[in-house]
C-alpha cells in the first residue's frame, strides 16, 4: 500500500504546473542605526541613521548607502562632529566618503573630508582613513590617519525583493 502511495506521489509532482524558480540576485533596502568606534589622536564615537542597500547580484554581495550622524571626541574639550557619509561596499572592500564639521565649547572649528578604505560586509566594517582639513580656526583636534570599526543594527527593512535569471521579479 505505502509503494502504491508513492508512485502516486511521484506521479502527481511529474505532472503537476511548478515551476522552479532559481533567484540570481536580490535586493534588501533598510534603515538601521550606526555605532562606530574610532582612533585618531583621541578616541572618537559615532552614531548615525544609515539607509542602506543590500544587494547579491549572482553571488557577490554588493553594498551602497549613506549615514546622516554625529562624531564625540571625549577630551578636556567636548568635541562634535556633525557629519554626512556615503559607501559603497563590493565583497570584502569597502569605500567611504565622509564630511564633518567639528566644534566644540571653546568656539572652534574645523570642516574635514575624510576618504576611508578598508575590510567591509554588510553591516560591518574595518576601514583607515586621511583627515583632509578643508576649512578650520583651531589647533588640529583630530591626527591625519584614523582607524575605524562600525556595526550597523537594522531598524526597519524598506524593502526586500528577488530577481530570477531573466530580471522577472519573483513574487511569492
């Protein structure tokens, strides 16, 4: 009885209108909060709101996004460093481009660019970056390299989308 139940079976999927999907690339878009560790001269922390875009195209990863955030450098001085930073991340390189503008309670000032490289996947990252001064009325608050370490927790996913062979949006 149970052989006859399988042949059934087997017969039913051989005959059956499935269809086998194979997803070649897929798309997450969220919206996370970023905590970051750094040093140069002076320990530095940042938080941030991160949109971001997760991508697999095949099986490499693909990563690009922005962070609207503030840097703190804990001294005799407070420091804070408002700033805006965009990324792009292809497995396991990572890219960054970032624009702050430092103060603190004595009144200075400096507006720095700083391009970063380094190891990147997703949500992490371990990247060196050059402080470049564009602008600044003060003693230099921060050294010329920087080291930095972030994570990235994910807030609320926008949205999640997959993709098969032919660039058909596949619908579950």
């Amino acid at each position: 009885m149970s052989n006859k139940l399988f042949a059934q079976n087997i017969d039913t999927l051989q005959n059956s209108d499935t269809i086998n999907v194979e997803i070649v690339s897929s798309t997450d878009n969220e919206i996370g909060l970023t905590l970051s560790a750094k040093y140069s001269k002076d320990f530095v922390s940042e938080i941030g709101l991160t949109y971001g875009s997760f991508q697999y195209v095949g099986y490499w990863p693909l990563s690009t996004g922005f962070t609207i955030g503030s840097e703190f450098i804990f001294t005799q001085n407070m420091t804070f460093g408002p700033k805006i930073n965009g990324w792009i991340q292809v497995y396991p390189i990572e890219l960054n481009g970032n624009l702050v503008y430092y103060f603190d309670n004595n009144g200075y000032s400096s507006v720095k660019f700083r391009p970063e490289i380094g190891y990147g996947f997703h949500k992490f990252s371990l990247t060196y970056g050059i402080n470049i001064n564009l602008w600044r009325n003060s003693p230099e608050i921060l050294g010329l390299h920087q080291i930095s370490i972030k994570y990235t927790l994910r807030l609320k996913q926008m949205k999640y989308t997959e993709y098969d062979r032919n660039g058909n949006l596949i619908k579950w």
